[in-house]
C-alpha cells in the first residue's frame, strides 16, 4: 500500500479555510480593481444630473439671448461648466487654461475620460432644448481628485471589508483549528490510555461535540468488543481443549505406570494396554478433529469442488455409519434427484456428523429420516430423527465449538462435529438450519448453494 504523508485534520481546516479567504480577497481586490472604473464612472453620471439641473436653474432661456451669472453657477460646487451655442463656446470666464483641450472636443453624451498633467478629468455634455433658435449644450468638466464622489467611500469601504473578513476568517480558522486540535489530542490521549492498559474490557469515552469523532470511538469501541469476544472464545477454546485432553493423557499416565510394574498379573498388563490405546485413539480423533476444523478456518482456504449426486452420497456415508455404529439403526430414505458441486469428503464428513448425531441422540430403535432434494439455487440433505430434541434456549449455541447440551453431556464426542458441519457449508456458500423440539426430535438440513 502506498504510504502517504499524513496531515493533522486540524491544520488542514485551518490550511483550507486561509487558502480560501485568500482566495476570495484576491477575487474581491481583483474586482474592485476592475470595476472601480466602473462605479467611479456611475457615481460621476449620478453627480453631473443635479449638477445639470442647479446650472440650467441660473440660466435664463427666455429671450433671444441667454443669460446666466457665472458666479452662481460655480458658487457651489467645482464641476466647470462650459456652455455651447451650435458648437460654439459661448463664454466661459476664469476657464483654467487647461481646459482648452476639452473645450475643443466635440459634442458627446457620453461620459469621456482624459488625461491632462498627470490628472485625470471626465466631461460629458447635456442637451437642453429650451432655445428654440439655438442649438443649446451644456459641458460639464470633472477632476477626479476634486470631485467629492460616494465611489472613493464605496471603494475604501470595500477595501476595509476585505481585510475585516480575511483578519475574521483567520481568526476563526486559528480558533477552530485550536479547537480541533484539543480535541483530537483528548481523544488521542483516551485512544492511547486503553491501548496502554493490559485491560481489554476497558473503553474509549468520548464526551465532544463532533459526531464524527464520536462514530469513529464508537467503531474503535465495537472493535475492542470483538477483540474481547474472540480473546474471550480463544481462552475458553484453550480451557475446552486443555480439559478435553486432561482425561485422557491422566488415564493414559496411570494405567502407563500400573503397566510397568513388574508384580502385575499379564491380564492387568494387557488391560492396561488396551485403556492406553482406546484413550490414545480418543486422543487421536480430538487432535484430528481440531486440527481439521483450524485448517478450514484458514481465510483462504480453497475446497476442491466436484460434481455430487447428493442422493448417492448420502446413502453411502449413512450405510457405512450403520455399518459401523454396531447398534439397531432404522434409517428412512426419502432422496429426491440431486446434484450439485462441492468438496465429496469434507461434505461427507458433514452429513456423517448429523447422522451419527441423530442416531447418538436418538432411542435404539429411533427412525431417521434421511432426504435429498434441490430448489433452482439450493441442494439440501437433510437428517432428522425423533429423539431427544434440543432445549429452545440450547438451540443458539449447539454450533459453538465444544458445546454440549446438559442432557447429551455423558454421550460420546467433544461438541465440535456441529461446528465442522457448519464450516463446511459455509465452505459451500451455505449455511445448516435446525429445527427441534425437545422430546419429540431434530430435523437438520444443510443447504448448499448450486
Ligand atoms: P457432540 O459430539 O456432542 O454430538 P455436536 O457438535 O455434534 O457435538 O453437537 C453439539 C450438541 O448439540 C450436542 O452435544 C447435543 O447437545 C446437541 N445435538 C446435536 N445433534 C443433536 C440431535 N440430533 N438431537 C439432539 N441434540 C443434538
């Protein structure tokens, strides 16, 4: 897998959160700068039509001359007028001599920028038409630094903004990502505390705001309750194990030392021998059982699959069982066609474990019913036998490994043929169902998919 570097989340947000704001000052500052023409401009127009106003209020139209008293006109404000009679200048008293460019500029209603001696001015003209016998315009002349515009307010505004918003957002990205930072290292801390502990029952608690942060103590606590079941299974699996071995091996060791004893009689000798081997065997047949089932545990372990006629197979492994068991066994065939793939041996070695159960479970003279059958997905084999049943409450743990219901406690067998059976089928992406009434009978079917 490859490694990446890793980054505290904590400054990431706040790395985030910065990159963004100053991201977006850029954008804003890009704006202004762009458009600052644009309401600067607007801002102009808006003046100029007061401005327009107040002007043609001190003009007189009346008469075939105009009049006007350019005092008035320039009293208020430091917009210049210049007023034009068919594109004639008129008059124009205390004009700045600079202003000859403009005045030479033809007519335009349209707001126009110039640049005089590094400063910039802007005109545009108003037609009026209260002189019937003259073409009438006024042209108004406007320094930018003189003119006292909303748009230099605007703008500062803006600017005074952007930085309030990147000094705010900053702040609380730092404050956020501080915020952050505890948090993860309270939880870090807890994290570390139960790691430390040789207490598996121990928990993370977490008492934050972020729900997040309470999903993942929750997954790492549901973690640490699978640690603890399965560290709990394998120490009873090892107590089971040791236990069923204890039996055994002290029989073994005793009759070993009353064995070579030289004052025995050969009989007692002979005797002895043959515990040894029958416990031997027993030995034998728990070692082979485990080791079979910790091989089938194995996350890839692969079953050699073959075409079955499950009806043939089951015959077979029920006529060796009665073949063997030695005791009066009534065993029903109701086998319907079926065929399938799977593993010949580990599946016989399945139904051989319901059989033999059915028939250890069962009274002497019990019948077993024995059927096969298939669905269009499904094969199934099923045992099911009218002895002693199993408790409700029992039903749940009888595929625990090394279970053993009360009542079947001193019968033969580990409590792990159950278990292997239902390995086995899950092998077979399939699974055992059990049916049972206590008194009346089991009914165990494995279902096998196709
Ligand atoms: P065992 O070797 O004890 O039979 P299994 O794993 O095969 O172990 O079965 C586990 C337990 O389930 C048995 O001890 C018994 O209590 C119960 N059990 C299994 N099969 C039957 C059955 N056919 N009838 C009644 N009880 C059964």
């Amino acid at each position: 897998m490859r490694r990446v570097k890793k980054l505290s989340i904590a400054n990431y947000i706040v790395m985030i959160l910065v990159a963004s704001e100053l991201l977006m000052a850029l954008f804003m500052l890009f704006f202004f700068y762009y458009y600052s023409d644009v309401i600067r401009e607007s801002e102009i127009r808006k003046e100029l039509i007061p401005r327009n106003k107040q002007v043609m209020s001190e003009i007189d139209f009346s008469g075939n001359e105009i009049s006007y008293d350019w005092k008035e006109i320039y009293e208020e404000t430091e917009i210049y007028v210049m007023i034009y009679c068919d594109d004639n200048m008129i008059e124009m008293p205390d004009m700045p001599e600079f202003l000859n460019i403009i005045q030479d500029k033809g007519y335009s209603n349209i707001l126009q920028k110039i640049k005089i001696n590094d400063e910039i001015y802007y005109f545009k003209d108003f037609k009026t038409h209260k002189n019937k016998k003259y073409d009438i315009y006024l042209r108004y002349v406007v320094n930018l630094n003189s003119i006292s515009s909303h748009y230099i307010s605007t703008i500062r505004i803006g600017y005074v903004a952007i930085i309030m918003i990147v000094i705010l957002i900053s702040t609380v990205a730092i404050i956020t990502g501080k915020y952050l930072k505890n948090a993860f290292k309270k939880m870090k801390k807890e994290v570390e505390s139960v790691g430390q502990m040789n207490d598996i029952s121990k928990r993370i608690a977490y008492d934050g705001i972020f729900a997040e942060m309470q999903i993942l103590c929750d997954a790492e606590n549901r973690m640490l309750d699978r640690m603890e079941n399965n560290l709990n299974k394998q120490k009873q699996y090892i107590s089971d194990v040791s236990h069923e071995l204890r039996t055994p091996i002290s029989v073994i060791m005793a009759q070993a030392e009353y064995g070579e004893k030289q004052d025995i009689p050969s009989e007692d000798r002979i005797d002895a021998f043959s515990v040894i081997k029958k416990q031997s065997y027993k030995m034998n047949e728990l070692v082979m059982t485990l080791l079979e089932l910790s091989r089938l545990d194995q996350e890839n372990y692969k079953i050699m699959k073959e075409d079955i006629n499950f009806a043939e197979l089951a015959s077979f492994v029920c006529e060796g069982i009665v073949e063997n068991t030695g005791q009066e066994v009534h065993i029903k065939y109701e086998c319907q066609p079926a065929y399938g793939k799977g593993d010949i041996h580990l599946l016989s070695i399945a139904i051989s474990n319901l059989v033999t159960n059915a028939i250890k479970y069962s009274e002497p003279a019990g019948t077993i019913t024995v059927s096969t059958g298939e669905t269009d997905t499904e094969v199934y084999i099923r045992v099911k036998d009218e002895g002693i049943g199993i408790r409700k409450e029992n039903l749940k743990m009888i595929f625990e490994r090394f279970y053993k219901a009360e009542k079947s406690r001193h019968t033969k067998g580990y409590g792990l043929g159950l278990p292997l059976s239902q390995r086995i089928a899950q092998l077979h992406d399939g699974y055992i169902a059990v049916e049972s009434e206590e008194g009346k009978g089991s009914t165990f079917t494995i279902f096998i998919k196709k």
